[in-house]
C-alpha cells in the first residue's frame, strides 16, 4: 500500500526540531502577561532575591495559592539567565517540549515512526504548545507532570513480558512532581484516567503487581518534605493551600472566571485548531462504526484499541472534571493536547494519506497553525502593554535607590517589582479594614490573605493615611494607574509627576532633593516628566 507521508522525509525531522526554537523565539518576544506572568515571575524573582527557598512570596508577603515547584524552576533559571521575561519562560517552555517529546516517543511505540512525526508536528504547531507551553503559571507544568504519569503506567500496565516495574516508578515519580506543580490534581487526575482505563480494559489482575512499596516511598519522599517544612513554619498554610485554593475553588461559585459548562469544547478547538477538527471526526466516525460496523475494516489495526481508549477517557475524564465546577481557565485544557494530538494523527494516517493531496493538506495546516500562534503571540504582546508598567518600571528603576520608597495605591502593578529590579516590597496603599470585609476574589484578597501568615511582611500593607506622610519622606515614590481616583482627588498635592505611560504614573514626593537622585546609565529610557 502506498501512502504519502511528509512527516517521514528528512525535511520533516528537520522542521520538527525548529518548533521548539520556534517557541523559544516567541517566550522572547512579548511582556509579562498581567496578572499571572508579573505575578508567578516575581515570586520566582522574590525566592532569587531572598534566598527563601521554603516560602513563596508575593511582594515579600507568603503566598500559598499554588506549591512551589514552578518558583524552585524559576529562581534556578533566573540564576543562570539573569532575571528576564524569557529566563521566567524557559522553566514553562521546557516542559512544553518534555510533553512534546514524549508524545513522539510513546506515539512511536504504540503506531510507528510515521505517526508518531505527524503527532509531533500536530502538538508542536499548535496554540497549546507554542502560546500554552511559554506563559508563566501553573498550567503547562501540572499538565506535563499529569501526561508523564499516564503514559508512564500505562506503559507499565501494557508491557508485554508483564507490568514493568521501571515505567511504573516513573509514573510515582511524575504524580510526586506534579502535587508540587499545582497540588492534588498533579495525582487524583492520573488516577482518575488510570482507574477508568483499568476498568475498562479489564487489567485490574495487573496492578497488583505494580511496584506499590517502592513507589509509594519514591512519591513520599519527593512530594511531602516542603509541605511538612512550610506547615511547620505556617501552621495554617495546608488548610489554606487545599481547602480553600484547591477545595474550595472546585465547589464554590464565588470565585472569579465563571464559564459555562460547554466552555472546554470551545478551548480545545482553539488551543488545538485546525486539528480538533480531525478529533471531532474520529469521534463521529467511531461512533458511527457502532451503529454499523464495517466488516473487515484493517485501519483500525495501526493502534492497539487499548490505546486509543487509553486516550478517550483522558480526554472525557479530564476535561469532564474541570466542566463541574463554575470557574474554568483555558490553561486546564493543557493535559488533553497529547492525546488530542495522537488522536488527529491515527485519524490521518488512517483516513488521508491514500489521497496524493494529503501531504499539500497537512503542510498548508500546519503553515495555518503556526501563523495563528504568532498573530496570538503579537496580538497578546500588544494587548499586554496597553495595562503593562514596563514603561514606567523602566524609569523607575534608573532613579530610585535601594533604600527608597516605592508605594503603589487604587491597583497593584504585578510585573513592576520585576522589571525595576526592586530590592524592597512596595507600599501598597488602601483601605486594608474595609477590604478585609468587602474585597471579592481579587489581588487585594490576595494579598492580605498573605499578610495573615507573617506579620512582619504584613507591614507593606499600609492605610491611605501613609499617603500624606509620603510627602514629605526625602526619598518617596508613589505609582498609581492613570485613571486614579484617589491622586486625582488630591490634585496631586504634595507629589510631582515624574513619568505618565501607558497604564501608569510615577510620582515622587514634593520634598525630595532631584540633585541627590541616583546616576545611572540607562540608554533609551522613557522621560516625560
């Protein structure tokens, strides 16, 4: 049988080891999205600076919304990279490209050379990997971690001489890795793919001869210690990490990015388009082949149906947990991409490469994929700096001294401590007692929450009072958005404007000495005061 196969050629090989550069080039090319980038870069930066190892800190105050892992990565990089948008990108886009290539891997294992390039292309050229697999948080992580722990024990479970017990210490290792990624999903999630594979492909006989002790211990020695160390030093900090940001936040309905429950079929097709379309296909054909099976029909022989069951219930059992609860994000999609992506590329090789069109078909879907990705990536880059304080971070930070006073009031610029480079928490001027009663699902929340768990670092949160203080303090700055209401209230009284960009104003206070300002060699930066 003649097939046409481009992703055989060596031109493709080729073209798939740029796709990773490619995603390089892209993590180097825009801001830091707001709020999460600033946000999970600057504690990466903070745990650089302090040399707190144990605590993340958001503007010097704890922040135990998410474990650590991603931090850990970050300040390791930063350390090597120097503190940059792309070093905080690197640690996301290096697991992007572990997913990619175990995807290729276990594809090759399980349908051969020629599906397993096609898959690779099909993950590589998309949203998920080139956009998905740079942006600073949690997501790309956890979804890596979750994807290495099912391939890993399915391997184990589907091994021919018996379950092999080196792939099945993997799997303990990955689910260990991915509870210090993003907490419990990192290990219910697996389990739950695992559990329903298990059960449908009747191989419950097998796992009782996985390696249970080993594993167990090589999970607990990985995953527990900094939960038991930051428990100790926060006492609260387990009630609050599981009971409210991962309990709390898969039950409740008052927490922020509500979506409705067909939100996920809408991020699939988007994160993974066009692509999803050769999914949805797959789906309607399949079932279609139950209401009226086909005699003799040989394509199904290019996958064992195990595996391909393998990949349905990750996909249904994944995105149906994150579907109950009422706030959804886009990221949670991440750990059905590689099943997604195999998926596509059975569906090809089965359907389309008997057509001599086929290949024109494929290369004109990928060009399509990968123009989308760098429009997303220019559009977001633009988006960004419309709200961004990079502008205004880089004025700052050729003035203002290491024992200077940075305050912020009406909003919080997560990515300015990070590009000034500021050696000192920001004052974050606000009505802290009304909020503690009022404030919704926001960073103001955020941070107070926080501030509960050290009192000391609970000092950067100060009443409006400071502001009149402020201006008469020698060596005082004052940040605020440019639509602020409560420096507009005050005419400005007592502060200079020293730089207004896009999103926000610099003030200094009245009574510093300009002649004392600091010097420093700061070519092109921005000057309109």
């Amino acid at each position: 049988m003649t097939t046409h196969a481009p992703t055989s050629s060596r031109w493709s090989r080729l073209g798939l080891c740029l796709l990773p550069i490619l995603l390089l080039v892209l993590a180097a090319t825009r801001p830091l999205a707001l709020p999460d980038e600033g946000r999970y870069a600057e504690v990466g930066r903070w745990m650089l600076l302090s040399g707190d190892w144990l605590t993340p800190r958001l503007n010097g105050i704890p922040f135990f919304h998410k474990p650590p892992l991603l931090y850990w990565f970050e300040a390791a990089a930063m350390s090597v990279f120097g503190v940059t948008p792309w070093a905080s990108r690197v640690v996301v886009a290096a697991h992007a490209c572990l997913m990619w290539a175990l995807l290729w891997a276990c594809a090759r294992h399980i349908a051969g050379a020629v599906v397993a390039q096609r898959a690779a292309w099909i993950l590589g050229s998309s949203l998920a990997f080139l956009i998905g697999g740079q942006y600073v948080n949690h997501d790309m992580m956890v979804a890596t971690w979750m994807g290495v722990a099912i391939w890993c024990f399915a391997r184990a479970l589907m091994h021919p001489d018996g379950v092999h017990a080196g792939w099945a210490r993997a799997g303990f290792v990955a689910c260990a890795l991915g509870v210090l990624s993003k907490g419990l999903i990192g290990l219910l999630l697996p389990g739950l793919v695992l559990v329903l594979w298990i059960t449908w492909t009747r191989q419950w006989r097998k796992v009782v001869a996985l390696p249970w002790v080993s594993g167990v211990l090589l999970f607990v020695a990985l995953a527990l210690p900094w939960f038991v160390l930051a428990a100790r030093e926060h006492p609260d900090m387990l009630a609050y990490m599981f009971g409210k940001h991962q309990f709390g936040r898969y039950t409740a309905t008052t927490f922020n990015n509500a979506r409705p429950w067909w939100f996920y079929g809408v991020a699939v097709t988007l994160l993974m388009f066009p692509w999803a379309l050769l999914v949805m296909a797959d789906a309607v054909q399949s079932l279609w082949q139950r209401v009226r099976p086909v005699v003799g029909d040989a394509s199904s022989e290019l996958a064992d149906t195990r595996w391909m069951a393998l990949c349905w219930i990750w996909i249904v059992a994944i995105l149906g947990f994150f579907s109950i609860p009422n706030s959804k994000l886009i990221g949670y999609a991440l750990p059905v991409m590689p099943p997604l992506a195999l998926i596509a590329a059975v569906w090809w090789q089965r359907r389309m490469t008997m057509q001599a069109w086929a290949p024109r078909a494929f290369a004109s879907a990928v060009s399509v994929a990968l123009v989308m990705a760098g429009a997303a990536d220019w559009v977001a880059g633009r988006y960004t700096l419309q709200r961004s304080s990079v502008d205004v971070a880089a004025v700052l930070a050729c003035q203002v001294a290491p024992t200077d006073v940075v305050a912020v009031v009406d909003e919080y610029p997560y990515d300015l401590p990070f590009y000034a480079h500021l050696q000192q928490p920001l004052e974050v001027i606000q009505d802290w007692d009304s909020l503690r009663r009022t404030a919704g699902d926001n960073w103001r929340r955020e941070l107070f929450e926080g501030a509960d768990f050290d009192a000391r670092a609970a000092q950067s949160l100060v009443p409006l009072a400071r502001l009149d203080r402020l201006k008469k303090e020698p060596r005082a700055w004052v940040l605020a958005p440019n639509t602020s209401a409560t420096l507009n209230a005050q005419q400005h009284d007592g502060f200079v404007p020293v730089f207004t960009g896009q999103a926000w104003t610099l003030y200094r206070s009245g009574a510093m000495d300009v002649t004392a300002q600091p010097s420093r060699a700061c070519a092109g930066t921005p000057k309109n005061g």
